[in-house]
C-alpha cells in the first residue's frame, strides 16, 4: 500500500458499529486499498480481510460478521474501486500539515 493512500478506515454504518466489536482501522484501510487497486479479486481481497482481522487478538466471530458483511455488500464498492482509488502527493500531503496555510 503506498503512502498517501486514502482510506475511511472501516465503512460501518453507524446504527450497527456497536455490534461490530472493537474498530479495526488498520485491517480496514488493508481492505479498501484491495477494493480500490484491484491487486486481487474480490472473493481473496475479502479473505486477505478476514485473516488480518484474525491476527488481531478480537473474537472471531467480529471477523466472521465483518467477512460476511463485505463479501454480501462489497460488490458496489468493488466495482466502483478504481475510480475512487487516491493517493495523495508528497506535496498535498505536506500542504495539509502546514499551520501557516
């Protein structure tokens, strides 16, 4: 994954991120750059995405739903992947740090 790669992190809706168990932004950023490069097909991309969240000392069964999730609803996003795949520059990257701007 490069550096500057845009994420959200997880896409969780709101009403349902209390029973999605401990965030997971890390195995969720994995995810997105997967769905957006089209490095794998989606079936693997959405296991890559399993096994990173089992790494994680969580239940499995919050693995298991995430899985199930993406797998049932990730198509759309899968499909619209590389168009919303962005990586931000060097200079966009420092732009937005700078106080003085």
């Amino acid at each position: 994954m490069p550096v500057g790669f845009v994420s959200d992190g997880e896409s969780i809706p709101r009403l349902l991120a209390p029973l999605a168990g401990p965030p997971c932004r890390r195995e969720g950023t994995l995810h997105d750059w997967l769905m957006q490069s089209h490095r794998l097909p989606f079936e693997t991309a959405n296991l890559v995405y399993r096994e990173a969240l089992l790494a994680r000392p969580i239940d499995p069964v919050y693995a298991d739903q995430r899985y199930a999730a993406v797998e049932a609803y990730g198509r759309a996003a899968w499909e619209q992947g590389p168009a919303r795949l962005r990586i931000l520059t060097w200079k966009e990257t420092t732009d937005e740090r700078d106080p003085d701007r």
